[in-house]
C-alpha cells in the first residue's frame, strides 16, 4: 500500500508527524523501564533484555488499541473521505446503516 500524499494546499502540522514517534517513544520508555528494574533485581543482562522486549511490545500492543479505539473528529473525516475519494472509491465503514457506504 502507498501513503496517501496530503491535500496540495495542506501541510501536516509537526504534532501531527511526530505523534507515531511520540507513540512508540512512550512504549521504548515502558520497556527501558521495565529492563532496568529486572537489571537491578535480577543483575542478569539476558533478563533484562527479555523484559525490555516483552514490556515494549506489550505496550506497543496496549497503545495502538487505544488508537484504534479514537473516533476522529469532523476534520478528520473530512480529511479520510476527500482522500478516499481522491483514489477513486469509498472504503467500507463498519456500523454505518445509511445506503451511502454500502
């Protein structure tokens, strides 16, 4: 799949292009977390290592359900339907009953 480039005469402000980074940032500071605590517990790097993975992951899971779980506001649908129509089509929308999105 390509990235659908921004509207010609909009550019993504910097919260918006830092928001995926600042996302994942939050997860590797969870797994830093974590690592180091078992580091000091358990003085074993592999532990640590394995914490440090499983406590990132984890997160990254934990937020992008979160993520997933936002309703975008109404610059946002606008946004997703004048692309979506840029490439020629609607996509599907689940719990929609009109006949538009069908």
């Amino acid at each position: 799949m390509s990235n659908p480039s921004p509207k010609p005469g909009r550019t993504p402000s910097r919260r918006e292009v830092l928001r995926p980074a600042e996302l994942v940032g939050g997860a590797a500071l969870l797994g830093v977390f974590a690592g180091l605590v078992v580091l000091i517990a358990a003085r074993s790097l592999v532990d640590a290592g394995v914490a440090f993975g499983v406590a990132f992951i984890v997160a990254l899971v934990v937020v992008a359900l979160f993520v997933q779980s936002l309703k975008p506001d109404a610059e946002e649908e606008a946004d997703i339907e004048e692309q979506d129509a840029a490439h020629g089509g609607t996509r599907p929308v689940l719990g929609r009953d009109d006949e538009e999105h069908r």
